[in-house]
C-alpha cells in the first residue's frame, strides 16, 4: 500500500560456533491468530533468503527461570539510562564485588546503595541496566534471585569507554 512495514525479529544469535540464528518468541495464545501467522511467514521468508535458521518458540518451550529473567531485564527498558550513568554504575559494581566475591548480588546491592547514600533499590535497577545492556553478564539459566558476586562477569572495561567515545 505504498506504507512501509516496520518488523522485527526477538533474538539473533550468534554462537559459540560462529553460526547465527533467529528466534521469534510468541505466546501460544497469539499463534491462532491469522495476522499473526501472516506476519511470522513473512519473517520466516526473509531470513530464508539470507540463509539464517528461523526458530520461533512459545512460553511452553522455555525454562521458567530463563522467563522469569528475562521478564525481569526487559522490565527495566523504560528506564534507560545515558551510558555515562551506566558506566559511573558499572564502576560502583565492579569495586564492590572484588572486595565481595561470596555475596550474593541483592547483597551487594544493599551494600552500594549504603555506601554510595543512594535510595534504597538504585542499584538494583542499575544492576538491571547493566546486565540489559550485556555490559555484566551471567547464566540466564540461574535464579537471579540466587546469583552470587561470582557468578557475574564483567563486559571489559576498556571496550565500554571506546562505546562510550563513539556515541560521543
């Protein structure tokens, strides 16, 4: 109709054997709708034609800890804040958890917000921003609620300030 259609695709991954595939989650509910299944065709054709596997899954073929997770980071996309925030953040975390290693992160996050007099829960949704923005990562697979200091890894810091410098 001459009005160019927006889509998306929910995850491209690239694996740990340098392959990439697309996944498209949907609920199940949604997958009775013909829209729907018009759209998800349409998605499908486009990554056959660039040769990239095509996968859609539903809340049924998910690990209830990995929904659980990441119901809890994309909660946090409103939120955003500006990558020097982040970064003042991510600095926060990286000093508290080398003094803290055996603490779990909810501690730790008690912690940063005494010792830096911020609110109550400032750290925790920090946290939250930097483990959406893939700048601490840890296994998805994991409670988050059980997650300890050593359990997280750190996106190098190096690299962070060069993200930094180019959206600048």
């Amino acid at each position: 109709r001459g009005i160019n259609q927006v889509m998306t695709s929910d995850f491209l991954i690239d694996s740990s054997s340098h392959k990439q595939f697309v996944i498209q989650v949907k609920p199940l509910s949604e997958l009775s709708d013909p829209r729907t299944i018009e759209k998800l065709e349409i998605e499908r054709r486009y990554w056959v034609s660039k040769d990239i596997p095509w996968y859609i899954i539903t809340e049924k073929e998910l690990n209830p800890t990995v929904l659980d997770n990441i119901k809890w980071l994309y909660s946090s996309q409103e939120d955003t804040q500006d990558f020097s925030q982040l970064l003042n953040a991510l600095n926060n975390f990286e000093f508290a958890c080398q003094q803290h290693l055996q603490m779990k992160l909810s501690d730790i996050c008690k912690f940063i917000d005494r010792e830096y007099q911020q609110d109550l829960g400032q750290s925790l949704a920090d946290l939250k921003q930097l483990m959406a923005h893939r700048l601490i990562k840890f296994d998805i697979t994991q409670k988050f609620k059980e997650l300890r200091v050593k359990d997280i890894i750190f996106y190098q810091h190096q690299l962070v300030e060069g993200f930094l410098n180019v959206a600048n």
